[in-house]
C-alpha cells in the first residue's frame, strides 16, 4: 500500500500565522484583495468564468482491489457531491471534470486542453499512489491539490512534500474535511483570471489554509507516571535485541537496523509455524479475545482461529530465533498464498506482551518500536498511516494494528473492537479505542542519515470512520500543523507513535547515538 519516496522538507508557506490573522484574512475574495498589486488591479477581468478542470485522481470509479479506502468503495456518489457543492457555492466560476488513473491519462487530459480555455486545475487525490497531480503541475497553470482523507492522504502528503521541497509555484493545497475550507481555496482561482501570477495563488491558498486551521487548544495533558531507563541500558537492550524481517522466501543473515541486529526469515518458516500451532491452545486464544473484545464484527470464528495459530507460530519463530521483533510482508504473504492468515491480531497480542509485532516488513519502524519499547520499559509503539485535517488541527495515526496496552503490559487495558481487514474487508485485525487527553511521542529512526523524526500530540479523538485503517487516533500536534507537511517525501508515509513525552531521553539517545533530531513540527 505505501509508496516508500524519497526526497524532502518543508518549504510550506513560512509566514507568520499571527501576524497573517491580525490581517483578517479569512477567505480567498479576501486573499484575493490583499495579494493585489498595481499589476493585478489594472489587468482586465478577462472574458466570462473562471474555468476549472477539476480531475479525480483514482483507480476506478468503484475500487476494484484492496486499497484506501476499501475494496469496492463507489466513488461516484463522492465526486458527484464535491462537483455540485463547487457549482453551488462557486457560481462565478464554469466546472468541468474528468477522471485519471495516471500520468498517461492525465497527458491525455492536457492535450485536448490546449483549446478548451482551462483557468486552472483542480486535482482531487482519491486513491493513495495515482502519479496524476505532478503531469498536471506542468501545464504551467495554477493547480489546486486536495485530498480525499482516508483515500488519497498517502500520495498526498508525499505528492504536496515533493512540491513544497522543489518550490514548485503553481500548487497550492488544501487538506481539510471541511467541504467549505475547499471551497474557499477554490475561490483563489480567481487571482490569476484577474492578472495575478501563479505564485499570488499559491500564497493566497495558504493563507486561507492557515486561516482557517483553528489556533491552538490546550495542550494541558493527563498526568503519566512515564519511566524511562538511561541512555546507556537502552542501547544495551537495543544491542540485546534482534528483528526477524519476513519479506519474501529468502532466510539468512541481514544488516543491524540503528544498532539492533536482524535476521531474515521466510515466509514458509512463518506458515509452517502458523500450520503446526496447538488446536487447543489456538481455539483458547481465540476464545480469549472473543471474550475481551467489545465486539467481533464481520469475523468468523474459524478466522479468530487461525489468526490465534499465527500469533501462535509467529511466538515460536520468535524464540526459535533469540529474537523479539518480528516484521512479516502481510500484504504481499496474504495476497501470494505464502502465508494463510493476517498477523494482524498476533501483532496486537505481541505488543500487548512487550514483544514487538509490525507491519508490512518496515523494519525501519520495527526498530523504532524496538527502541520506544526498550526506552519505556514496555510500552507498545503504534506504527501507522497518517492523515492531517487541518479543519480540526489534527493528525490522524491510522493502521489496522495497534495495541490495547497503551502504557505496558503491566497497564490498563482499553477497549476494542475485531474488525476485518479494512481495505480488503478480510481477515481480523483490530480498531482499538486509545486513551484520550494524554501527550504521545511519535518517531523514525533512520539510521543512513544518522537522523531521529520527532514530533508530539496531545491524543483527543477516536474516528471510527469506515474507510481506509481500523484505529484511527487523532492528535493535537505540539507546533506549527503547517511545517508538518514538510518531510513525508523523505521519509515514506510510516510513523511510530508511543503514549508518553520522551522528547528529553530521545534527544539523550540521539547524542549517545551521534544522531540528529529532525522535529518535523
């Protein structure tokens, strides 16, 4: 599901948010009045409406596989809404839209532009990893790139990172779930009918943006009775450690991972484990879950016990191999036949134990929970998707994993539900409802550039959304909401996130490690 781009930083508009506010700019007519320059006042109105080409950037109209938001999800009835809100809302302005699936399409599209009298674009990303928006970008013309949250936000984040990072002038964005903050940066099309340059609708659309993102709340959190241990047990614990990738059918020896040693592992080792997994033990894990559970949705219990064989065999490969971190290529071992059932269950319990389960063979984040574990002396790092809605001042850590230990083994539980799958509607995985009003720490460690990824929420909200990743826990970010845009081209979509401010102990380990801390926010 993740496209792993690499390339950088946060060249997002850098002004200052209060003293934009104290200009009391609040819409794009607004945006449009103050970016006027002698220039754009005597230009000419042009003749007629401004006319947008408002392109989907998306598989199909229905999803045809596995992917955010789900398999199968109908788009139509989506885009028919957003299409008649701007005809409604916008009335000085002429719509017309298409669908495009890439960057062939999206040339297609261009061509037979040539002629049409086209304004401006606007590019919805619909699915995660349609490459639409970077063709259109060069037509020159101003593009406005939005994000359909829970379907698009993967692509989107890295798409508007690589756009931020080359300076590109003629892209502005809006990520909101708020049809009206849309529809407000829509109306800046209109600078550029008016005289002003593409670089004038840029800025007015982030001024919008920024002005319409609430300020910040009270960041006051719950109090957490946090330990942490020193530096130095930490990288000895970390040395202590070992990770067994499961990516493909290779076995053997691999690279440590910032200093935490690794090991392949197949995937016909993880699947004969799976087969050889106790009946009795597998049916009484099952039973266990069914029990703790708030509810089992969709899941059949033939499915809970095949999910309890793979935690089972997946424990044994663990001891097997001295290690206590496993990663497993869920996707690609599911959909290859090479194994018989999601480990995403089995990830939850591991977690849950102080063990380390995750996902998608990411071993760059699997050493991150490996030390966030190790760190806090057992409390689960939370690997995810995120979303930012900028409506709420919000990021959304979404994935169909997580933890229902928040702070350790030997913490309160908390509730949750077993689900599904989300983008393929099979399997079990877990929604898990994580504790609200308490600070979380969320991390990378890249270890090729010597580099921690940091930045710090205040968790607030559980969205029960249907679409895309089961858990979804939304923060209040510590900082500026606009600068976290910025690295998710150098760093992939991934982050791990852990209950708890560790911004002193990881600026310690980074030192002990020779390593930078990036704060992305």
């Amino acid at each position: 599901m993740n496209e792993r781009e690499i390339n950088s930083g946060c060249a997002c508009c850098r002004m200052n948010r209060r003293r934009f506010l104290a200009a009391g700019c609040g819409a794009c007519v607004g945006a449009a009045g103050l970016l006027a320059t002698p220039r754009v006042a005597r230009a000419a109105a042009g003749g007629g409406k401004t006319k947008i080409r408002i392109i989907y950037s998306l598989h199909a109209s229905q999803q045809p596989g596995p992917d955010w938001p789900n398999v199968g999800f109908d788009f139509v009835p989506v885009m028919n809404r957003i299409t008649a809100t701007l005809r409604q809302q916008c009335s000085d302005f002429e719509f017309a839209t298409s669908m495009a699936n890439g960057p062939d399409q999206a040339k297609e599209i261009l061509e037979k532009d040539k002629s049409a009298g086209i304004d401006g674009y606007l590019v919805y990303q619909m699915n995660c990893w349609n490459r639409v928006v970077q063709t259109i970008a060069t037509s020159g013309k101003p593009v406005l790139y939005a994000d359909f949250q829970y379907g698009g936000s993967g692509g989107f984040l890295v798409y508007t990172a690589g756009f931020l990072r080359g300076k590109t002038a003629n892209v502005g964005f809006v990520a909101s779930s708020r049809m009206e903050d849309l529809v407000e940066a829509v109306k800046c099309f209109a600078l550029v009918k008016k005289g002003g340059s593409t670089a004038d609708f840029v800025a007015a659309t982030a001024k919008v943006r920024v002005s319409r993102t609430p300020q910040a709340g009270d960041l006051t959190s719950k109090p957490d009775a946090l330990k942490t241990i020193s530096t130095e047990e930490c990288l000895a614990r970390m040395k202590q450690s070992k990770i067994l990738a499961v990516r493909d059918q290779e076995s053997g020896p691999a690279e440590p991972v910032a200093g935490i040693p690794m090991e392949r592992v197949s995937f016909a080792e993880v699947n004969e484990a799976w087969k050889n997994a106790d009946k009795d033990e597998s049916r009484a894990v099952a039973d266990r879950w069914q029990t703790n559970a708030s509810d089992v949705i969709d899941v059949s219990r033939e499915t809970l016990e095949t999910s309890a064989a793979m935690y089972l065999g997946m424990k044994s490969v663990l001891k097997r191999h001295g290690a206590n971190a496993i990663t497993v290529n869920c996707l690609g071992g599911f959909y290859g036949g090479h194994i018989h059932a999601y480990p995403c269950l089995g990830f939850h319990e591991l977690n849950n134990e102080g063990l380390i389960g995750a996902c998608e063979c990411d071993v760059r984040s699997t050493a991150t929970m490996v030390t966030i574990t190790a760190l806090t002396q057992g409390r689960p790092g939370y690997i995810s998707d995120p979303v930012i809605d900028t409506s709420k001042r919000q990021i959304i850590y979404a994935h169909c994993v997580a933890s229902n230990k928040a702070f350790g083994p030997d913490g309160p539980t908390n509730p949750f539900t077993i689900m599904t799958h989300s983008e393929d509607r099979q399997g079990a995985s877990v929604r898990s409802v994580l504790p609200l009003d308490y600070m979380t720490t969320t991390l990378e460690i890249e270890q090729s550039r010597k580099q921690i990824l940091f930045h710090q929420g205040k968790s607030v909200e559980n969205d029960p959304d249907d679409r895309a990743c089961r858990t979804k826990i939304a923060v209040e970010p510590v900082g500026d909401i606009e600068k976290l845009f910025g690295e998710w081209d150098q760093w992939g979509w991934h982050r791990v996130t852990v209950y708890g401010d560790l911004k002193e102990p990881i600026y310690a380990l980074a030192d002990a490690m020779g390593y930078q801390v990036l704060e992305e926010a």
